[in-house]
C-alpha cells in the first residue's frame, strides 16, 4: 500500500474498506488523530490572526507549531502501524520445520508483536497529549473556531478510546499469556482516562462558551 502521507483520501478510505488486513483501527485513529492536530493548529492560527493586541499570540503560536509536528506524526505512526501487522503476517507465513526456522519466525514474530502493542500504545499517549493541548488552547481560542476546536477535541478522545481498545485486542489475541504486557496496559489506563475526563471538561466548556456568546446577540 502507498505511505499514508502519500495517498490520497480516496485511495486510503478504498484500503480501508478492503478485505485486506491492513490499514485498520489503528491506522485509521492515528489519521483521524493526523486531523484533529491540523484543525487544533487551525484554530490556533486563526486566534492568533484575530488577537490584534497580540496578547496571547505567545501562547498561541507555540501550541499551534506542536499541533502542526504531531500532526506529521500521527501520519507516520499510520504507516508504522501497517507495516508491524504486515510484518506479523508474514512472520505467520515464515516456515518452521527445523530447530532455526522456528527460531527464526519466533523472533520476528515477537518483534512484531511488540510493535503492534507499543504503536497503538503511543498513538493513546498522542492523542491524550493533545487533549492536553486543547485544555491549554481553550481559554484564548476565538469564538469563531470555538466548534473547530471542540471538533479537535472530540475526534483524538474518539483516538485515544480507539488506540487503547486496539492495544487490549492485540494483546488479547496476539499475546494472551504474557503478563508484562497486560501490566503496561494497566499502567497506561488511568493517564489516559484522565485525558478523556479532561476533554469532556474542555467540550463543556466550549458549550457554556458558545451559550453565552448566543445569549449576548
């Protein structure tokens, strides 16, 4: 399949709807995530545009360059996704008749394992740092793209539930007996649902943002 970054919308949402294994629930996170960071930094530009005393341009600007860095890599951990499960499926296909073989399609089978926990894992973490950025972006977004960045915000918790389910599926299908990686899903979850508890406070606030501004009109 084409690089994510080098496809077209078409050519990604025809791989997607295919029967081929992959791109799946993580790659398709990771560009809904890819999205988010690009409308976050939208707004952000947008805010910064229209703060003609240029009071939070300073707070602003960076958080829109990080929006627009973790937006590439939200991109690349698509690609880095497929390429762990194609590499999964192949190292099914790898022979074993002999003591080397076995060996041999043992360890890429465990490397791409922990690939294809540890990616799902870090685009959660991804997707919860921008949430944290939103929480930071709401009080000096402009009423104007108030939606674009409640919009953010709805789509990476949307990535982040999806990361993390992705994660508990592969390690449930993929890796049932291995304790450690059930520990590093456990040690994962409560950041991650603070992240979520964090976007509903910041939707909330969006809303009490957007009520008041259509009771002053």
């Amino acid at each position: 399949m084409t690089a994510v970054s080098d496809s077209t919308l078409e050519r990604f949402r025809q791989a997607v709807a295919s029967a081929h294994p992959t791109p799946a629930g993580v790659a398709v996170a990771a560009v809904s995530a890819g999205f988010a960071f690009g409308l976050l930094a939208k707004a952000l530009a947008v805010s910064a545009r229209r703060d003609t005393e240029s009071v939070n341009r300073g707070k602003l600007e960076p958080l829109a360059a990080a929006a627009r860095a973790e937006s590439s890599r939200m991109l690349q951990l698509a690609d880095d996704d497929v390429a762990a499960f194609e590499s999964y499926l192949a190292g099914v296909r790898m022979p074993a008749a002999t003591d080397g073989q076995l060996l041999e399609r043992r360890r890429v089978l465990d490397a791409a394992l922990r690939r294809a926990i540890a990616l799902p894992l870090a685009g959660a973490r991804s997707a919860a740092a921008g949430l944290r950025l939103c929480a930071e972006a709401v009080a000096v977004t402009h009423l104007v793209v108030l939606a674009d960045l409640g919009t953010a915000v709805t789509l990476l918790a949307g990535a982040l539930r999806a990361c993390l389910l992705c994660a508990e599926s592969n390690v449930s299908q993929l890796a049932a007996a291995t304790s450690a990686h059930r520990e590093l899903l456990a040690k994962e979850s409560e950041p991650q649902q603070r992240a979520l508890r964090q976007a509903e406070e910041v939707l909330e606030r969006i809303a009490a943002a957007l009520a008041a501004a259509r009771v002053e009109r």
